[in-house]
C-alpha cells in the first residue's frame, strides 16, 4: 500500500528546530523557532505552563504506547517497521489515518468497510477525506455473535487494497468482538484479498488484559500486514480532556516507515501543529513508577464492570427475553434487546438515560442504582 509514499516537503522550521537542539555548543544561539526565550536564551517556562511537543509529539510517549499496543518485543516495532506519531485522541487517529490514507495510497484506498452498528464517527470522518463507505451487517441477532459469514464474504468480494476498519475490543455500541479463532481466519481471508486493516482501539484493557485485548493487532502485525492502528488513551488512562492518541502505521520495511513518518510529520503540521502536551507527560510518569503502575486501576475498574454484568444478569435472567448478552459481551457496552420506545419511556419514567439503540454503559451501574435500573427495565418491557 505504501511502496510510492514519497518524503513529504520539507518544513524548514522543523529542520532548523532539529539542528538547533542538537547543537550542544555553548555559542550557540537560537534565534530560529518562534517562542519566547528567557534572558538565560532558555524556553521561558511560565509558572504553571510548559513549553509544547514537537509536531510529531512526545518521542517517550510515542515508545510506551507502542510498546503497550505491540509488546516491547515485537519484530516489526524494534526493526523500526512502525511509525509513531501523536494524535488529537483517538478521533484524531481516526482522522489522520484516513487522511493518510486516502491521500498517500495512490489512489489505492478509495473504499471503508464498515461493519455496522458501530462508533457512529467512523463514516463522517471517512466521508469527509473522501471514501467511500461499504456497509455490512456487523451482528448475527440469532446468535447475538458476529456475523462472520459475511464478513469474511465482504472481504473475499472486496477489490484488492479496500480498507476493512476493525475495533480490536470491546466493540461500540454492541460489546461484541471476534474471537482469537475468528480474528486468526479473518486474518488470513484479509491477506488472500490483499485488502487493507484499519484498526481502532479505545478500550484496550477494559475487556481482557492489555496483551489480550491487543491480541488481533499483535496477531496481524506478525503476520506481515501493512495497517494503521488509532490508539485512544481517553478511558484506559483516563484521560479524556487531555485528548491524547496515537496513530501506529505499521509498513513493511523501515525505510518506508520513515517515509510514511514525514508524510504524517506534514499532515499534522498542516492541521493542528502538535498534539497537547499534558496527557502524554501523563501516561510517562504513570509508565516510569512503579508505585503508580502498582495501583492496578485499569483492572480494577475491568473487574467492577464484570461484577456490574454479572449483578445486572441476576437481576434480569428470570425475566422473559435473553439477557445472556449482558454476560457475553465485554468492555464498557451492551446493547440491550429495548425498542426506541422502551428508551424513551425508561428516560421519561424513570430517568434513566440511553441511546435508542439500547446501548448501556455498564459502568454507569452501581450498588445505588442497579436495582432500580433492573425495576425500570421490568416496568418499560
Ligand atoms: C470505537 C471508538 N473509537 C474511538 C473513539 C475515540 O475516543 P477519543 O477521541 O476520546 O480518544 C471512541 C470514543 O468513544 C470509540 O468508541
């Protein structure tokens, strides 16, 4: 997909940047990039604001979260096959890859497939580069699993270099993913095809563990794919206001990974300069204390969103109806089997709040409110 990408034009002011920093002389004097220095000729740092990123973003932020997307082991990542860069969260990978995409594949990733229901962003943000959408039906409602039938048809049927976007975990709306065996077939229909990964991920770790929820993105990346990868930071750090994200290109040799890098380096110069600096430095001190990362939250708030499932489960299951999705889905979502109406009468009688589609997120529930919710459901069905 990447073999034509060409070095991106150059940005004299980064250049000059890179010079500058890396000139250690103590002559040296840096009248280039355009901030205010101090008398001492440093970055004036104001009482309670840093300096920013460079465009690409912050170089140990970009490492952690590659190492936590891939393993710190991963061939593609130490021979230098992945790209980094950072994003405005994870809707702004989103957006950079299909931007990406649709201008440097020459011509090549012209459609998005798009099992559907799904993150209801991914259409409007393709559509607006350009692409155009292929849906499929994501869900078998008989089994309540996904269809894979039809994907693996969609896939088989799709011209060479279609972009297939694929969330990696705990699927929104519906909570349903592949399982390791699907995403091992799906992978090899995918490479037979010659069509495109697009994954996205913005709740590794809150359905399995890191690695496990990783699994397809590791899976396919040691198979040899080219692929984009959107990583949010939004829930799993929590960070949400931080807006902090990642976009991993992962090509198929390194020379082309840098290639791909300084076409990035222009999108994002183009677009928004650099990234917010906060929420990287964030997730780098949470990444060097071993006290912090001790504190296990991120499985901490998996675990109460299972004993939410689970509790939410009991309380239904002699109900008439199959709540057994409430079990066998993960992560934050589930879409329950309510009509539009009973959403609306659940919100006006009794002021529970959710979309048309059914969709809860589980960690809404609590010891305070599970039973009501629970009654609510009752009365509306
Ligand atoms: C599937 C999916 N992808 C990406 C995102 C982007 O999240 P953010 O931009 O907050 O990182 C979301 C957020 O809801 C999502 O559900």
């Amino acid at each position: 997909m990447f073999e034509n990408v060409q070095q991106g034009p150059v940005d004299p002011m980064f250049d000059l940047k890179k010079l500058a920093d890396n000139d250690t002389s103590p002559e040296k004097v840096d009248l280039g990039v355009g901030i205010y220095r101090n008398e001492n000729g440093q970055y004036h740092e104001m009482e309670a604001i840093k300096e920013y990123e460079s465009t690409t973003g912050n170089p140990q932020f970009l490492e952690y979260a590659a190492q936590i997307m891939f393993g710190e082991k991963c061939e593609a990542l130490v021979s230098g096959q992945i790209t980094s860069v950072q994003t405005i969260s994870g809707t702004g990978a989103n957006h950079l890859a299909a931007l990406f995409l649709k201008r440097c594949s020459g011509s090549k990733a012209n459609s998005v497939y798009l099992g559907t229901p799904t993150w209801g962003n991914y259409e409007p943000l393709c559509s607006l580069v350009g692409m155009d959408i292929v849906k499929y039906p994501y869900l078998d409602p008989e089994s309540g699993t996904v269809n894979f039938d039809t994907l693996l048809e969609m896939v088989s049927q799709a011209p060479p270099q279609s972009v297939f976007i694929l969330q990696a975990c705990c699927h929104n709306p519906l909570g349903v993913d592949l399982t390791q065996s699907q995403w091992r077939k799906l992978a090899n229909a995918m490479k037979e095809a010659s069509v495109f990964p697009f994954f996205d991920i913005a709740y590794q770790g809150l359905g399995g563990s890191q690695e496990e929820d990783a699994y397809a993105i590791r899976l396919f990346t040691e198979m040899g794919f080219e692929m984009v990868v959107c990583q949010s930071f939004s829930k799993n750090f929590g960070l949400y206001g931080e807006r902090c994200g990642v976009l991993h290109v992962v090509c198929s040799t390194a020379t082309i990974a840098a290639k791909v890098y300084d076409q990035l380096r222009c999108l994002i110069r183009w677009e928004f300069a650099s990234s917010p600096a906060y929420g990287s430095r964030l997730v780098n001190l949470i990444m060097e204390s071993p006290r912090l990362r001790q504190l296990c939250e991120l499985s901490l708030m998996r675990s109460r969103i299972l004993d939410n499932r689970r509790e939410l489960f009991r309380l239904l299951k002699h109900v008439p109806g199959d709540w057994n999705m409430i079990l066998a889905t993960k992560g934050l979502f589930c879409c329950l089997p309510l009509s539009l109406l009973q959403c609306e009468q659940l919100q006006s009688k009794h002021r529970i709040y959710l979309p048309g589609n059914g969709r809860i997120n589980i960690s809404g529930l609590n010891s305070t409110n599970i039973d009501r919710v629970a009654s609510a459901i009752v009365d509306v069905l």
